[in-house]
C-alpha cells in the first residue's frame, strides 16, 4: 500500500485515536468539538435574537397605529364644532357677549 493509502486507510478505521500519541489528537478533537458546540449556541442565540427583534418591530408598528387613531379621535374631540354640539346637549349656549380682559397692576 501506498502511504497516501496507509494514513487515508488509518483515518478511515480510527487509528489516530489509539495509536501511542492519541493523548495529543484527543485533546485537539475535544477543543475543536468546544469549539463547535459554542458557534452552534451562538447561531441559536443570534436567531432567537433576530426572531425576538421581528416581533418587537410588529408590536411597535401596532402601537404607532392605536397612537395615530387615539390621536386623530382627540383632534376631533376638541374641534370647536363638536365641543358646541355636546355643550348644547347639556343646555349650554355660547355667550352673546366677547369676554372682557380685565388687567391687573399690582404695586411692589
């Protein structure tokens, strides 16, 4: 067999894991399997995160719309033509005289 062969061979039975310097590969694998396992929990927090961003987005596009409505029905509470029609449901009537400005000097 060629060496190419032999340590293609080897690598496909598992021999570099018991052979006299498996110490040195175990502790490889266990770092690089580390490795993996943190990038996974990362990709997973980064989704959530993504996921947690969308949702918030959706509830601050509703909300901004219930503000807008609120805001509009407010406007045309305080029209003056709407305030008249309630004041005369209540027997109120709008004053036939203008209001008088009355100053005040006061001495220090």
């Amino acid at each position: 067999m060629s060496k190419v062969k032999k340590s293609i061979y080897d690598v496909l039975r598992g021999s570099f894991l018991t052979n006299e310097s498996a110490f040195k590969n175990w502790r490889m694998i266990i770092f690089v399997v580390a490795l993996l396992l943190i990038m996974i929990s990362n990709a997973h927090s980064a989704d959530k995160k993504v996921l947690k961003i969308s949702e918030l987005n959706k509830l601050k596009r509703e909300l901004r719309a219930e503000y807008i409505d609120t805001q509009t029905t407010l406007m045309r509470m305080k029209m003056e033509s709407n305030i008249r029609q309630k004041a005369k449901k209540m027997g109120l009537q709008p004053a036939k005289t203008p209001p008088k400005r009355i100053k005040v000097i006061s001495k220090d």
